[in-house]
C-alpha cells in the first residue's frame, strides 16, 4: 500500500488487482483480423469501455476509496472533474457508503452533471478557471474536512489504473508493445508501472491528440509543459500531466504518438465498424497510430487499452429522429 | 439435410451447426443489469454484431453454399439483397470459392454495393420493382445456370439461422421466452425450430416495426399479408414473410409484437450506451417491447438475438467532423 507520496510498486499494484476484484469488471481481450492485417502486427484491445461506469477510472475511484479509513470515509471525499473520473468517484462512494462531492464548472455538459447526480453525489458548481476550481475545492476541504480523491495525480488513483494493465498482460501473455491514451497521466503513469515491473522488455507508448501534446512536449523539454485549454475531440485528454504522472511517464515511457483530429475519428469509426463496440473518441487515440501505420508495428505483438465508451449520443440520435420520427 | 422442400428437423439443425463451426464465430451473452431492472426479467442478448459481416445471415447463406455439390459450386449461386445477406453470401462464396452474383436495386446504397463487391461478388442492377428483381434473377439463372439462395425463403437458409437459437440454449441455460426480430422471417422461423423443438414450453416471439407489420397481421389472418414499401428505420425489417417462413412462423410462434419508429431508437440507444455495443435498428427492434414494458416479462429469463451491427455511421461522423476537423 502506497503511503502519503509514495509511488506503489508491483507487490501493491498486484493487491490493488486483488481488492480491486470484487468490485468491478474484468473486461474481455478483443481481436480483429481486419486490424491486423492492416497494420501487420498482432493487436489486443483491453476493452475497458465495458468497465463499470463506462472506464476505467472506477479502478482508480474505488482503490482510492477502499484505502480510506473509517474516519475520512464517512466525513466524505471531494474531486474536481467534468469527466468519467467524476462518475467514477460518485459511483464508487455510493457502492461504499461514502459521501461524494464533486466540483464542475458551471459550463460542464447537463448530461455530465445529471449521470453524477445519478449516482448520488453532490454536484457543485464553479466558474470554469483553474483558481475558481482550486479555491472552490480548498474551500469545501476547510469546511467539511473532506480527502481530496484527484483525478489523476494522486498514487491511490495511479496504482488503482495500474490495475487495467494488469489484467491485460495476464489475458494476452507477452507483449512487445503497450500503448495507452494520455491526458493527466494516471493510466500512463500505472501502465508504465505495471509493464516496466513485469515485463520490462516491452515499450511503453502515451498516445495523445496532437492538438493537445503537452505530454509529448513535456517529455521533450523534461519539465511539466501544459496545453492551455486545447480544443480536441479527445475529451478526456484535454488535461495536462500532473507532477506525479510526469515524474513516472517521464522515467519509464518510451514515447508518447500524437493523432490528428481527423485520424482520431477514422480510428474510432474503424473500431465502431469493425469491433461493433462503443468507444469514446479519447480511446480511438492509441489505436489512430496503429491503424494509419504512422506507428510502425509490423511483426509485433501490440496491447491497447480502450479507455471507455462514454460518448454524447445525442447528435446522432437526433439526426436519426429528424429522419424517421 | 433437408430436402427440397421439406423443413429442417432438430437433428439437422444440430447437424448445421456443427457444419458451421468452424466458418463463423460463436458469439457471446451479454446482459446489464440496468436492463434487468427495468424490466423486471434476467434478459440475455446472443451478440449476432460480432458474427462474421456483422450479422447472423452468414448462417443461412454459409449453410446453403456447404451443402451444394460440385457442380452447384463451380457455376455459381444468385441471390437478391441489398441487405446483410448479400454481404454474407458474398463472403461465404469468397470463403468456399463458389461465384456469387448479387442482383441489387440500382437506388442501393453505394456503400452496400462495394461492401458486397468488396467480397469477390458480382453485383447486377435492377430496377427497384419486384418484376424486375424476379426477371432479372431468372435470366441469370436461366443464362449460368446460377443456383438460388433465397434470402430467406430457402429450408438451408432457415435451418442455418436456426443454429443462433442453438448456441443461445447452450449458453443461457433454460429460458422462458425468446424473442427475435422478423422481416422476411428467416430467423424467426429457425428460432421457433429450435426452440419447439429443444424447449417446448419456452414461448417464442417474433417482434417487427409497427410501420411494418406484416408478420402481426399475417398471423392474424392465417394468410400471407404483405406490407407494401413500408418506411422503417430499421432496414432490415422492410420485407414480407415467404411461404415457408410463414408456415412455420404460423404454426410455431406464440406471439408478434411491435415497435414504434421512437421506441426502435430508444431502444438502439439504450443497448449502445449501456452495453456499449453497436447494434443496428432492425436489432433494437425485439429490445424495444422489454426496455419500454409493452412485453410484461417480469420474473422470466428472456432470451434476445441481436440480429446485427451494421450500421451507416455517415451522418453522425459527418456532424463529428464538421465541428471537430
């Protein structure tokens, strides 16, 4: 178990694995003969848009949470997002019996804050900037004495995301290659973990849109790097590393592949036609490179992990009624 | 094997699906439950997306091309279809080496045509009236002496998409209903096969659009009653039954039921965003009865066949495009 500012090793990502089981999903391996031919490898999706809440980072939410003890579990935890980590969160502390607040700013999708809701977390509000979110969450800590659960940069979370990797190199044996999408860092920074312990053979890949590189910058420069306020697709990988993300990816990620908007549709198409499953454009990333070949895997054997399924219908559904209601 | 003309029993139903085997996938069970409980029921979907060209017509056309003898395969099969099943029987005859030739409306769309074309098929245009389908089929057949792969209405076809019903029984267990979507009723009328056959008090029920009603009120009537150009979303519900789907549908089904044009889609999205799985509209279409509550199936084990995934993502990828690239 990770104390305070700890990074977790192999032994405490493979208990996370262990607590971790009863509560969420072992999502399945999938292949396509299509894919492969294509890029001439051999590809693994770890599809953990089937994930409980749609992502994987109910594994970080509930790590984090099943660490608590008894105290801090029933005074309640707070965190800041817009995204699956704050379903996640809310999931995960209504599934435990632990009070859930999560801080949006006032522009976040209806949608977003109503699924949040759904689980039974309060939602509060705050202007979208960086210091009205910050003040607004230090605020909630003064006066409730919640434990802040950070999105990503947080070892509990980290090591919880570790956890997806896991299960992938348990399910597909050796891989030469993992790649992983990249946007705080948490899923890259546990994969990197998880693969660099237990296989240290295979590279490490962050994928991430190229309009929101400041992973790839962040590696270059060696210091933190943040995109302001990028404009992707991507939802999800609109955030830049944190200062415990970047100190792992920095040490232990070979590479970081960047997608262009465009490749990043084609590759969510393509897995949409081809798989028949439901991926969120930040999970298409990792898969854009393989699939238009500016990632050469030829002859390896390559893990992807799909980072969730969570996707705004709406656009589509209404065309659909427009046509036929 | 059946003859001529003559409906499959349960031992060559049994005898086909160990014929298919090995030329398609065993596709999984999934269940939610979210699903459950709305509807009060254990409810199984058997996952025809992920069959071989995205639907589970590769059954009844890889079915027909395995038992032609030589002479049938070397000259050549003909089928009509703008459908899935042009795409299986292509693909079946690229797998067998047997020539196909697809007799397709000149108003189909382009992607349907290069996707059967993409197959190795030989795609001829017709006029979009029945005349011209039915003289356009029996010139070729009367010039190659072309054999005919019904759609549907053909006891190989029929006892092929009776093996989903097969490996649903193997996989679920003992169930109380199952339910398939019916168009031109070949897999409904291979379901209720199967299931008469291997679980006489399980109720079967075929469910079709509203706006395409034909099996409901051919039931009705006890005679053929075809639905004139209906306007469905759900594509691959259009068709009418034939005389052999109907013979059996009449003698074997318990009950059609119905879908409205917004309850297929609400459905479909249902299904996409809580299985996260792409299923296309005429396979909403026996989710829909369950998830709305029209279908009372409170406390029974409910077995669903997702006919398909093959989707036309054009419009929404167009709208993700134009506001992302």
């Amino acid at each position: 178990m990770p104390t305070a500012d700890m990074p977790p090793d192999l032994d405490s990502i493979r208990l996370a694995s262990e607590r971790l089981a009863p509560w969420i999903h072992r999502t399945p391996i999938l292949t396509s003969r299509t894919l492969d031919s294509i890029c001439g490898g051999s590809v693994v999706l770890k599809a953990e848009n089937f994930q409980k809440v749609g992502a994987f980072k109910i594994r970080g939410a509930m790590n984090a949470l099943l660490q608590l003890n008894d105290g801090e579990k029933s005074r309640g935890v707070v965190t800041h997002s817009s995204g699956n980590h704050a379903q996640a969160l809310a999931y995960a502390g209504r599934s435990l019996g632990v009070p859930v607040c999560v801080v949006m700013p006032v522009n976040a999708p209806a949608i977003k804050k109503a699924a949040t809701e759904g689980y039974g977390a309060t939602v509060v509000p705050c202007e979208p900037t960086l210091a009205a979110r910050e003040s607004t969450v230090a605020d909630l800590i003064a006066r409730h004495n919640y434990t802040l659960i950070h999105p990503f940069d947080d070892w509990r979370v980290i090591e919880g995301q570790a956890t997806a990797a896991w299960e992938l190199l348990d399910q597909a044996g050796p891989l030469d290659v993992v790649i992983v999408p990249v946007g705080g860092g948490g899923l890259l920074a546990g994969t990197a973990l998880t693969v660099r312990g237990r296989s240290p053979s295979t590279r490490v890949i962050g994928a991430e849109p190229k309009a929101a590189d400041d992973a790839r910058r962040s590696l270059a420069s060696g210091r933190i790097e943040p995109s302001n306020d990028p404009k992707t697709v991507a939802d999800g990988l609109r955030t830049s590393l944190g200062e415990r993300t970047f100190s792992i990816i920095r040490d232990n990620v070979d590479e970081i592949v960047t997608a262009t908007e465009p490749e990043i549709l084609d590759a969510m198409r393509f897995v949409l036609e081809r798989f028949k499953i439901l991926i969120e454009p930040s999970a298409a990333v990792p898969v854009a490179p393989v699939f238009n070949g500016s990632l050469d895997v030829r002859g390896l054997k390559v893990g992807i992990i799909i980072s969730g399924g969570n996707v705004d219908l709406e656009p589509w559904f209404k065309s659909l009624a427009d046509r036929w209601i």
